[in-house]
C-alpha cells in the first residue's frame, strides 16, 4: 500500500468515528429545560405561566437575589398553574423565573429512622446527624386490593387497661380518638406509645404548636418511647402544603415497616389539622366551600389518607392507626368529626366531664365502640364487657336523681345494683399515667368485677 493510501485508510477510519460520535449524541435524549415566571401571588398561593409540570411536581421560582424557593404544583386552570412553596417565600418578585425539576415528593425510610425526629420534607429535626436511607418510597403510598388484604383477627395490646377491655383494637384496625382540647388526648397517645406491644410506632404531629412538639418528645414519649418510633411534626407555623405532607410522611414511613412485615402503630395528632391544611389550599386556588367551609376536596382527601393504613397483604405486616380528630367547642357533629366516624373501625371519645373529675384517660365508654371487637375477642369477652357498659349506662342515666339524694334505694333492682357497681367499675376504668395495664391483666379485671358482686348500697356516689 502506497503512502497515500495509507493516508486515505486513516482519514476515513477517523471520519467514521467522527460521524459515529456525532449521531449517538443526535440520537441522544436532552430534555429541554423549559421555564416560566411568576405573574402572582395571593396569601401563600404563587401562579404561574409558561410551564408544565404535573400535579405534585416540584418547582423552583427563582429571585433576583438569594436563595431558590422551593414549590409544589396544586392546580391549574388554563395557562395558568397554581403553586404551593414548602418554605418561606421572602425575596420573591414579579416575573420571577419558575423552573420545574420533573421531580416529585418522595419519602425517606429504612430502620435508621427509628428514633428520629424529621420535618414535612423528610429532613432531621434532631441534631444526631444525617439519615442513612435504605429507600425513598411514594409519598401518596401505593393501593392495595382490598381482598388481598390480610383480615383483622388479632388483638393489639395498646397497654391501656380501659381500651385493652372495652374497646378492643385489633391489628390492622383504624381508630379514632375524638376529644376537645385539653382533655388528656396527647398522654393517652404516649402511654399508647410507651406500653404497646408493636415493633415500630410512628408518630405524626400535625398542626400542633411547637412547644407541643418537644413536650410529646422529651416528656411524653421519653427515651423509652423514641428507641422504636419515628416522630414526623410539622407544627402550625409551617405552610399548609408542609403539615399535609408530614400526615402523608408519617403514612408512608408505617407502609414501608409494614412491608418489612413488621407491626407498626400509627399515631396521628391530629386528622382535624389534615383537613384543615387541605381547606386553606383548596380556597387559596378558588374551590367553593361546602360544608361550614370545608371544600368538597377535604372530604376526598380523608379516606385517601386513612385508607392506607391497615392490614398489608396476607402473611405481611400491618399498621395500626390512632388519628385524633379535634371536636370544636367538643361538637361531635363537627364536619370533620363526622366524616371519620364513617371511614374509621370504631372511635374513642374522651370526655370532658371526666377529666374535670380528675378521672384518667377520660374515656367516654357509651359514647366509644370498637367495630372489630366482636370478631377478635371471645363471645364471654363480650358479653362480660356488654354486661359493665350497661352498668354504667343505667348510673348515668339516673345519675342526677342519685346525686340529689331523690331516688328511694329499694325502688328499682336495676338502679340499686348499677349504684353497687359504679365504684368497682370506675377503678377499672382509670389508669395511672406511669403504668401499663397489658390485655391479660385487662381481662382478669373485668372478669373479676362480676365475679364477686358488690353488696348494693344508696346513696351518692361521685
């Protein structure tokens, strides 16, 4: 082969690589970065134009000057897109440059976080360092069929001697506790914490002040209580699209334990601030109100979130959830309270009269009822429990007449023999804050009330 030829083999050799490389980078994908700008601003509520990102997509509106502000795609109508910012949105201008990041939410999760406080965002709340994530799950959770969900069999022991009895919750089982402020909701929840026998507790703090947040922690929960439970608060100063993502947060923490088989208890404080968070988003973006202003997407939005919990699939784990739900002015007809009575396996109510008697936890057994007891516990169970709330129905019915000294004892059997048990039961019922009543102990003291009948006696009874 000649020189020249030689040189020509080589030319075209390195013109073919050229060409080569030139169309695999032809061939290759770029995604085009498209941005908007920001063209309002109402309350928290930024729109957009000139963007398109799908509904919980994340986007960055970026100022002049200082740092990006984080936001989330809510709505749209037209060409126009509704943002909501997880943070603070001081800095932002007109015409400020919107840039979405194709990213949605994601939730942290692996057995590191126990013990962990985290924020909205998944981030430490704690100073113990950063998270070491085994896997970043769903935020809005994945569905199950409800046929290849595990039925509810089992009792869960929740350490409190009046629940464990009377009202009793069965893995997998979704409760509510409905109380007004200030009646014991936050202690009944971290005795349940510290006295269950689950392998992880979660716990969701949303909407509450944060003074609220480091008492549950450092003096409700305590060292014990931390050791296996993750603690996701969100408190009232945070946006409202941050306390309804700590709800989902705390959600998807419990299915990811679940789906390690474990059995997890999910404590939500509190469903009425959930709600509440998702009313302030839906009026900010223009949804009518409907109910005492509460838009029909609060209604919506509810079962979507408890419908989570629950049994996994059969052979799996499960998560058993408390969410309490806060009864304005204690209204049990409150909207919100009475939308969860309808997707919840029972409720626990606490009263206020009680806990003005110093009587703890305030549990109101006649207002209370556990859907699945029936089929967890045995028919002597029931209907020795059956037996004791018919007691105390008959005292309370006829509670002023006693108190007055107006009912004659001798007058009615039924009456004389409520007045006998009405002590014996109410010790039962009552709890010191500092000690655990397991199940079998619950059930030797509710058998034990019938089994020696007290000697009836008149007379007023506090």
């Amino acid at each position: 082969m000649s020189d020249q030829e030689g040189n020509a083999a080589v030319l075209f050799s390195d013109m073919s690589e050229r060409l080569a490389l030139r169309t695999k980078v032809l061939e290759k994908k770029i995604p085009l970065q498209v941005t908007g700008k920001l063209t309002r601003m109402v309350g928290l509520t930024l729109e957009a134009v000139g963007i398109q990102a799908v509904i919980g997509g994340r986007c960055l509106v970026v100022p002049p000057v200082g740092e990006p502000v984080e936001a989330e795609v809510v709505g749209f109508s037209g060409e126009k897109t509704y943002l909501m910012p997880t943070g603070d949105i001081r800095g932002l201008v007109p015409n400020a440059k919107v840039i979405p990041t194709n990213k949605v939410c994601e939730a942290p999760a692996g057995m590191s976080l126990l013990g962990r406080v985290l924020d909205g965002s998944g981030h430490p709340l704690d100073a113990k360092g950063n998270l070491e994530i085994d896997a970043y799950v769903p935020l809005n959770g994945r569905l199950i069929n409800p046929l290849a969900r595990h039925p509810i069999d089992t009792p869960l022991d929740v350490g409190v001697g009046a629940i464990n009895a009377m009202l009793t919750v069965g893995r997998g089982q979704r409760m509510g506790l409905f109380a007004g402020s200030g009646v014991g909701k936050s202690v009944l929840l971290g005795m349940m914490t510290k006295y269950t026998t689950a392998d992880v507790i979660v716990v969701g703090l949303i909407g509450e002040r944060g003074r609220e947040v480091k008492e549950f922690i450092e003096n409700i929960l305590g060292e014990e209580g931390m050791a296996r439970s993750v603690v996701v608060a969100t408190p009232a100063d945070n946006s409202p699209l941050m306390r309804m993502h700590g709800a989902m947060l705390a959600t998807s923490i419990a299915e990811y334990f679940r789906d390690q088989g474990l059995q997890v208890l999910l404590l939500m404080d509190s469903l009425t601030r959930f709600a509440q968070a998702q009313r302030e988003i839906a009026l900010a973006i223009g949804e009518p109100p409907a109910t005492k202003g509460y838009p029909p997407s609060v209604f919506a939005k509810l079962p979507q979130l408890v419908e989570r919990a629950g049994n996994g699939d059969k052979g799996g784990g499960s998560i058993t959830a408390f969410y309490t739900v806060l009864t304005e002015g204690d209204d049990q007809q409150d909207p919100i309270a009475d939308a969860a009575r309808a997707i919840l396996d029972g409720h626990i109510v606490l009263s206020r009269d009680l806990s003005e008697m110093g009587h703890y936890p305030a549990i109101d057994i006649e207002a209370s009822i556990s859907r699945v007891m029936n089929e967890i516990v045995t028919p002597e169970h029931v209907e020795i429990a059956r037996r004791l709330k018919q007691q105390y129905s008959i005292y309370q019915q006829n509670r002023d007449l006693i108190s007055v000294g107006a009912y004659t004892p001798g007058s009615n059997p039924a009456i004389d023999e409520a007045i006998a048990y009405y002590p014996p039961i109410m010790d039962f019922l009552s709890q010191n804050i500092s000690e655990a009543v397991q199940f079998d102990q619950s059930m030797m003291g509710l058998a034990s009330l019938f089994q020696n009948p007290p000697v009836p006696q008149a007379g007023i009874q506090q």
